[in-house]
C-alpha cells in the first residue's frame, strides 16, 4: 500500500477514533452488573443443582471477557476523553479481569508497536517460531515449543499461568508507577478474596469464580490466538514490515453470530482495532462498514477457525503458517548420519 493510500486509510478512520461518554457508561451498565447479578445467583443456586450453578457460571464468563474489552479499551485511552477517568475504570475493571492495569498497558502497547514483526517478538504476543528457528533449535526447545503450542496448554493451562503468575508479578525493568499499581491490584484481590471465602466458604468460592476466571481466560487467549494465527498471516522481518499491512493482513476479522459479538466487544474486527487503537470497541463494526479498503482483511467465522489449531509454525519463504508435519522431513534431513557397522581394525589397532 502506498503512503499516499495509508494516509487517506488514516483519514477514514479517523472520526471513529472518538468515544462517547453516554454510550461508555451504557456500556458498563449492561456489562458489570449483570456480571455481579450472575455471580450471585451462581451461588444461590449451589441449594438446586452443581450444574445449574456451572451454567450460570460460564455465562458469567461471557460478561468477564466484555468487562475485559472495556479494561482494554481503556489501556488505549479510548473508553473516555479524560485519562484520569480511563486509568480509574481500567483499574476497577483489572481487578475485575484479574489483570493489573498498568502492567498490560504497556505490554499491550510493545504488541501493537511489534505485531508481525519477525524481529521484534517476545512481548505481549504469542510465542511463534519460524521454520529455520525451529528445525535449528536443540531438542528440548523444539519439545518446549511443541509442548507450549499444545492446545491442552495453551487453552488449558495459560489461563492459570496468565491470572495466577503472569499478571500478579511486575517486569524487573517496571517502573514505579507500573508497580505501584500491581501491588494496589494484588492487595485489593487479597482483600476481596479473603472476604468472599469467609462469607460463602473456599468450595463455593473455588467452584463458581475458578469456572468464570478459567473459561474466560481460555475464550480469551482463543480470540487473541485466531486474530493473529491464520494460514496466511503476515509476519515480516523488520526491514520490510509495515505496520499498516500487520494490522490488515496480520489481524483477522472474525466473524462471530451477534450475541458472541456483543459478547465479545466487537473485538472481532481486530484489523480496525491494530490499524487505529483509539477506535473504541463499539464503533468498530462502523469503521469497519465504513471504510472499503478494511474489507480486505482476512474474514474467518467460527467452522474456519477451529482449523488454525493446526498452524504452529510460520514459513517467511512461503508467506503463511503451516503444521509440524510440514517439516518434519527437514527434521530427519538435519539428523546426522549413524555409521551403525563395526569398524574393521587391523591386529596393531590401526
């Protein structure tokens, strides 16, 4: 794309790139309290039925996941006008999400800066390997690969890892600020925590907040997951990347039914999200209708997606992602050769 053209894509884009102080609050009235109400009859229906109380439970998670979409438009300065404002709703709604507000921040901001880009991954992303990185790697980094690409532990286990590690410790180059309010985070989920197991008990408590915090958090990594991992993915090393073609072609649109839309905080349409951050989440279906050359981005729905689980490596030669079978010939080529026949030697041991 011409500079000319990724300046006049700016332009488009630019009037959604404006929040709207009435439809924010309408937005975390119908998401937080709903939230709360959730929980509650979570716990009045462990006296029906287990079940009932896990239903409603994952349900909850849904309005977890649109609470996070709110903590993330705030992290971008696009919930409200006023910054004061987006910090103090993105701590609240952090402490909500399990996320400390300043550390995501600015990991989060490292994602958009570096998305795609070969030379710059390591933070706030994804762990990818190219072809070439993973037929070098020694054994154990290829079965450390292997292991953290497994969908077990990458769905399964990253939610724990992201709530109970990652989020709750700072970056050794974290600044005060940044600190300060993870330990504010941390010390207010201690209270609040301590309190809620004295009022109902560590069984309820474990059964109805492990199930909302796990399925969230793995819905969550899924859609992050399908927006930046798709067969034809754009990744470029940093001499030829651009960061209008990692938003467009490195982001997917995924298509959702409305509910999971909405559910989702339209976070569906990442192209318009990586293009321009300050578009708060509910103007980017708009931007999106709104502006032709953003329809070219790659569209996935829900059938589609379900097949990147297989993409684990990505081939810079060939533009796209592929499978470990893929390269699994490389592998048996890389091996060294094994002389397995006895070596003749004379009766002088020469």
């Amino acid at each position: 794309m011409s500079k000319e053209k990724t300046k006049q894509l700016h332009k488009d884009v630019a009037p959604f790139a404006k929040s709207d102080k009435k439809k924010s609050i309408m937005q975390l009235i119908n998401t937080v309290p709903p939230f709360l109400i959730l929980w509650f009859l979570a716990y009045q229906s462990l006296s029906v039925s287990i079940w009932l109380t896990i239903g409603l439970s994952v349900i909850a998670s849904g309005f977890v996941i649109r609470t996070f979409i709110i903590f993330h438009d705030c992290t971008h300065g696009s919930f409200f006008k006023n910054k004061k404002t987006n910090d103090i709703v993105g701590t609240i709604t952090g402490v909500l999400t399990l996320f400390a507000y300043e550390k995501w921040k600015r990991e989060h901001s490292i994602h958009h800066a570096t998305s795609s880009n070969l030379d710059k991954r390591g933070t706030g992303d994804i762990w990818v390997m190219t072809v070439e990185e993973y037929v070098e790697a020694s054994k154990w980094q290829r079965f450390a690969y292997r292991l953290y690409r497994n969908p077990i532990v990458m769905f399964g286990f990253g939610p724990l890892f992201l709530v109970l590690i990652s989020s709750r410790f700072n970056r050794k180059d974290a600044r005060k600020k940044e600190r300060n309010n993870t330990y504010l985070t941390n010390a207010i989920l201690v209270v609040l925590y301590t309190g809620m197991i004295m009022l109902i008990g560590w069984q309820a408590f474990v059964l109805i907040q492990g199930t909302i915090m796990f399925v969230a958090g793995a819905l969550g990594i899924w859609l992050f997951y399908i927006q930046h991992t798709f067969e034809d993915s754009y990744f470029e090393e940093e001499s030829e990347w651009d960061y209008v073609k990692a938003a467009i072609d490195g982001s997917s649109y995924y298509k959702l039914p409305r509910l999971l839309q909405w559910a989702t905080g339209n976070i569906g349409f990442h192209h318009v999200h990586h293009l321009a951050p300050r578009v708060p989440n509910y103007n980017l279906e708009l931007a999106h209708e709104s502006t032709p050359p953003l329809h070219v981005a790659t569209t996935i729905n829900i059938k589609e997606s379900l097949s990147s689980i297989r993409y684990r490596l990505y081939d810079p030669e060939k533009k796209r992602f592929i499978a470990f079978k893929d390269v699994k010939h490389m592998l048996n080529s890389a091996r060294p050769s094994i002389d397995l026949k006895p070596k003749r030697t004379s009766l002088d041991g020469k």
